[in-house]
C-alpha cells in the first residue's frame, strides 16, 4: 500500500458513505460489479467513495468484517459497517442505501 492513498482505516472513519466491494479474482459474479460501481459512481459523483478489496490480496480485512462470501458490499460511515449484503446488487438499489448516508 503507497503512503500516498489514505489507510482503508482513514477512510472509513470518514463522515463520506464508503461502499467497499470485496472481491475475489476468480469469482464470476464480481466480475458483474465494476459497470454497476461505475454507474454508482457517475451517478453520486463525489457523496461517496468506492473502493475494491481483493480477499485474496487482503485476507485481514476480509476475516476483520466477517466476509465468506464474494462479492460482499458494505457500507462504512464513521468507522461504523452501516450496511452490508452478499451478493451482485443492482446500482439503483445501492444509490438508493448510499443517498441515507449521504450527508445533508
């Protein structure tokens, strides 16, 4: 990890909603994601950060949040797991659990 990018710590203990898709190489329906996370994220602009964790890269993270299965969403505001769900899910369902997060 480059000393330039914030910790993933850093950026979850921020007030911005951070959606964190964990993600495995070998797995078919993660695969499915990046057009929906581009979607998301052409669509909320900056309300929100979307970072990518490989599971294979990063098993401390992955076994830290509890993930088993890939893709797992989750959605850190505050340093706090608000929301989480396994599984491809569809972008106008994750801006819909974004924008409660967003701040007013």
């Amino acid at each position: 990890m480059s000393t330039a990018n914030p910790s993933f710590t850093e950026l979850i203990n921020g007030n911005k909603p951070v959606l964190v898709d964990f993600f495995a190489e070998w797995c078919g329906p993660c695969k499915m994601m990046p057009p929906i996370l581009k979607k998301v994220k052409d669509d909320l602009k900056d309300t929100v950060t979307i970072i990518k964790i490989d599971v294979d890269k990063n098993p401390a993270i992955a076994q830290r949040y509890q993930v088993q299965g890939v893709p797992t969403l989750i959605v850190f505001q505050n340093g706090q797991s608000k929301w989480r769900q396994s599984g491809v899910v569809q972008a106008k369902q994750l801006e819909q659990v974004l924008q409660q997060f967003v701040p007013k």
